[in-house]
C-alpha cells in the first residue's frame, strides 16, 4: 500500500481507486501490464505516421510528380505537321553585311522563301508548312537575324481591299512562325497589296504566282529571281 500510494502517476492513481483490485503481489502485476500497454501504444503512433509518410513519398516520386520538366525542349510543330529539325544552323562563319549562303543554296528548304494563297484567302495550305518550318528553325537558331514578311495579291479587287488581304496573308504567315516560337522582335509583317506582282499579264497562272507572302531577311529588299 505504501509503494502505491507514492507513485506520481495520474494513470495509477485512477488504477488505486479501481475497486476490488487484489492488494498484495498480483496487484503488482496487474499495474506493471498496464503500464507496458500504455507505453506500447503510445510509441506505436508516431511510427506508424511516419511509415505512411515515406509510402506516399516514394509513391510520388515512381510516378514523377515532382520531376523537374525539360526546359531545353524544342516548340513543338501543331499537330499533323512535320516536326521541326533540332540540327542549328550556325552563322557565325558568315561575313558582316552577308546573309548565310545556306539561304540561297537550292539544295536547302530555306531556299524557299514565298508562302502561295488561293484566291482571295490567307489560310496557310499544308505544303508550304515544312518551308515555314525550316525558317522558324533558323531564326530561333539565330536570334540576332531578322525577317520582313510581306503580303502580295493579284490585281484583282480595289487597291484598299488588296491592302487589307495582303497584310492578312503576311500575319498568317507571322502568326505560323510565331506558333513555333519566333519572337515578334523578329518579324514584321507587311503589305504591299499588287503594287509588286511576280508575273505580268491578266491570267490565272499570273495570279497564282502573285497571290503571297514573301520572306526576306534583313537587308533584302526583294526576293532574288526564283524563289
């Protein structure tokens, strides 16, 4: 009775006051296993807390939650295009005042330099996204370099209206550029309305080749003959 009555335990206490309790040495034994159970589930929380913690942790990082994303990735060509070439093409070997042989080489896509339109459209048609491609590429390869896109029509229509459709066709191909990540500093899209034609005469196969934007890069005026 002494020993118990001198234990500081507020758990114990609460055990003294149970009534019918034996008070010899199976007393002793009773108080003993509660208090290793008490103990026992107290421990067992924060451990089993911390387990659950670490299972998430590793759950999270097999699927890659947290992985840092590429910031080196190419941009992306729409959907239903080619992909963009990841190869630079490179201009430090060139000339000041020179542009990049690569531009007028026939065996490069960068050769190519004017984006065609039905009549009265400025809708982009498919076979000329690759060429767009290519420039895209090249000017993000080379952001110093800059590009004047200018929009062309037919002489059919009044001078205003052709104005308004080939400032339409050279935004339609800024805007293409622009999708592949060409920075606006690097293009100005302008009209010229039918003010500079590629072919003379009134026929279809006239118009055709005057309906479209023409890429030039800085110091060009005009496209050299075939392209």
């Amino acid at each position: 009775m002494t020993e118990l009555s001198m234990q500081p335990s507020a758990d114990l206490s609460a055990i003294r006051r149970v009534p019918g309790l034996p008070c010899t040495g199976p007393r002793a034994a009773w108080i003993g296993l509660l208090c290793l159970a008490v103990l026992g589930g107290c421990s067992s929380t924060p451990g089993s807390e911390q387990s659950s913690a670490e299972v998430e942790s590793r759950t999270i990082g097999e699927q890659g939650a947290l992985s840092k994303p590429a910031t080196d990735a190419l941009p992306k060509a729409p959907v239903g295009q080619p992909p963009i070439s990841s190869a630079p093409i490179a201009t430090d070997q060139t000339p000041s005042g020179q542009l990049p042989a690569v531009l007028s080489d026939p065996k490069s896509l960068l050769s190519r330099r004017s984006v065609f339109f039905e009549y009265d459209s400025n809708v982009v048609r498919d076979e000329f996204r690759p060429m767009i491609q290519a420039h895209a590429r090249f000017l993000l390869d080379n952001p110093k370099l800059r590009v004047t896109i200018q929009g062309n029509t037919d002489e059919r229509g009044s001078r205003e209206y052709n104005l308004a459709l080939g400032q339409r066709r050279a935004d339609a191909v800024r805007q293409a550029m622009s999708v592949l990540g060409v920075t606006e500093r690097q293009m100005e899209p302008v009209s010229l309305g039918e003010e500079r034609p590629r072919a003379s005469g009134s026929t279809e196969a006239a118009y055709a080749e005057n309906r479209r934007a023409d890429i030039l890069y800085d110091g060009e005026d005009k496209l050299p003959a075939g392209k």
